[in-house]
C-alpha cells in the first residue's frame, strides 16, 4: 500500500472478515472518488480470500474488486486515517484523538443469498455516497478559505 497524501483524506473500512462489506466499500469508494481519496480496508479476523456473492454483486455495478486482499487490521493504518468507519468489528479497532470514527450498522453478507447481498451493497452505496459528499464538501469549504 502506498502512504496517503497528504492532500488527499484517507478512509479506512473495517469489517471482520475484510471479505464482503469492507470491501464492498472500498470498491465504491474508490470508484466514486476518481482517486481524490486514498481508500484502505482491514479485517480484525480477515477471510482466506473474498466473498464469492460480494465480487458478483459490485461487478452488477460495474466495479472490479477481485484484486482486493482480505488484510489483518494494524494500528499503523488507524493511525494513519482521516476517517476510520467499521461495520460490525465491535471493540477491535484503536482509538487515537483527531479522526472521525462512524460504526455502519450493516448485516454481514457471508452465506447470504445474491438477492440479501444486493441489498446490503445498495446500502453500502447510499452510505458511501454520503460519506464523499460530506468528504468532497469539507475538502472544497478549506479550499475556499484559503
């Protein structure tokens, strides 16, 4: 992984498994951002490799996660993001003062059916849409005060 910039704001995802949701996040992230963001995910306890239905439903929406690598979590990548969002990793990520934490409540798409899966993604999508408004809108408002 390269180091962030420091021009561009760093958002790491974190799920348990780094197989579905996180990187489900990612993709979007990524993909919405045209690389405006350097986008990062890790799983307290990461999978051997995604999750098969996950790849299949962001490829419905034309994004390619299958380079992706379920990684472990580190306390150095924590440390080194603007905005640390985790979806259902409970108490397993560090806390450090400055960076902005959301707990996305989202079910876990593992064992789940393409149509449960869907639905989780559509979510995902919503929240990452908001999350590069508020992101694109913070960058801007300190462009125009300087």
């Amino acid at each position: 992984m390269s180091a962030p910039s420091p021009t561009k704001p760093t958002v790491l995802f974190v799920c348990v498994h780094n197989a579905g949701r996180s990187q489900m996040a990612a993709g979007y992230l990524a993909s919405m951002s045209g690389g405006s963001i350097d986008v990062r995910s890790a799983g307290s306890e990461p999978a051997e490799s995604l999750n098969p239905v996950a790849v299949e439903a962001m490829a419905e929406e034309g994004i390619d996660i299958t380079a992706a690598v379920p990684t472990i979590l580190r306390t150095e990548q924590v440390r080194a993001s603007d905005v640390v969002i985790t979806m259902g990793c409970g108490d397993t990520c560090p806390v450090f003062p400055g960076k902005r934490y959301e707990a996305w409540d989202l079910d876990d798409p593992a064992g789940q059916p393409l149509a449960d899966v869907r639905r989780i993604r559509d979510d995902i999508k919503a929240r990452v849409t908001g999350l590069l408004s508020d992101l694109q809108g913070r960058e801007n408002g300190r462009k125009t005060r300087t």
